[in-house]
C-alpha cells in the first residue's frame, strides 16, 4: 500500500518521500514511476520520528540516517477481529491489496461454515460505516431467505411424514384438487 500512498500524496505535495521501512523494495517499474514524479525512496528500517521543539523534523532510520519530514503518515495494517469465528472454523485471509486480513464470503457475506455470514470490516476491511451497514442489511436478507427456505424444507418434511406421502403423490394430489 505505500508505493500507492506514495503516488495518492504526490497529488497534494511536490516533496514525497517513500520509506520503504520492513516492507517489500518497489519493483524497477515502480522505481521509474516515482522518479517520473519525483517521488524519493529511501531504503532502511524507521527506528524513531525526530521532533525539534515540539515540531516533526524528520524520521530516524536505523543506521543513523535523517530524512527531513514536515509530516509522517503510516499506512495502518487492519486485522479482522475474528477470534469467535475461528472458533467456527473460519480463519482470516489476507486482503488482496496486502492491506491486513478478513474473513472470505460471497457477496451477500455467506462463508464456508453454513449458517454463518459475516458483514463489515471483518467481510472486507475496506469498508467504512456505509458500506459496513449495507453488507448488514444483505447479509440480514440472506440469513432470513436461508431461514424460509429451512421453514420450507422442514414443513413439507412435516406434511410428507404426517400423511405419509411421496413428493410424487402430494404433486398428483394437488393437481387433483386444483
């Protein structure tokens, strides 16, 4: 995500400087990209943030280098709090942007594990409360489909056993009536 950020933040300033810190080292594209757009990597682990008088000054890297900085973002890495679902077998994914990990789920937030939907950051960690909310209102319709059809299921099992009939006889019988 920083080789993004990198890029999103030079819309808004002509100094950007991309730390590269623990993460990966940006490919040669990505290098060529930045240089284009003055965009400075610079390669070393981040040990502090130097303040001078109250105010950032700059980022200390591990070997003792300075970079001047007016102001420092870091990219958060969002966790899905799920310890309850993997209790239910579902184990947190890695997003494929790398940005943290969710649970995986279809579209209206089913996963694997049946009878269990998932809806929000855990379903999709780059969801903020609108889009969290939505996921909520589909997965809701999903769980209440999927509970009509259990109903279903389960009554004509009841009127199957009750009157002892086979699937073709309760066909014949309602033509009969019909």
């Amino acid at each position: 995500m920083g080789v993004h950020q990198a890029q999103l933040f030079r819309q808004w300033s002509a100094h950007i400087t991309l730390s590269v810190h623990t993460g990966p080292k940006p490919t040669a594209l990505q290098l060529e990209e930045f240089a284009s757009r003055s965009i400075d990597v610079v390669e070393g682990e981040v040990a502090s943030i130097v303040v001078d008088d109250d105010r950032l000054v700059g980022v200390s890297l591990g070997d003792g280098r300075v970079i001047p900085a007016d102001a420092v973002v870091v990219g958060p890495r969002m966790i899905a709090r799920s310890g309850v679902l993997s209790a239910l077998g579902l184990d947190a994914v890695e997003h494929p942007m790398g940005m943290g990990t969710q649970i995986p789920c279809d579209e209206l937030g089913a996963t694997t594990v049946p009878g269990v939907w998932v809806a929000g950051n855990v379903a999709d960690i780059r969801g903020q409360v609108v889009h969290a909310a939505a996921a909520g209102t589909w997965a809701g319709a999903a769980i209440n489909a999927d509970l009509i059809a259990d109903d279903t299921r389960m009554a004509v099992e009841a009127m199957h056993a009750a009157h002892a009939v086979t699937i073709d006889d309760a066909v014949l019988l309602a033509r009969r009536d019909t």
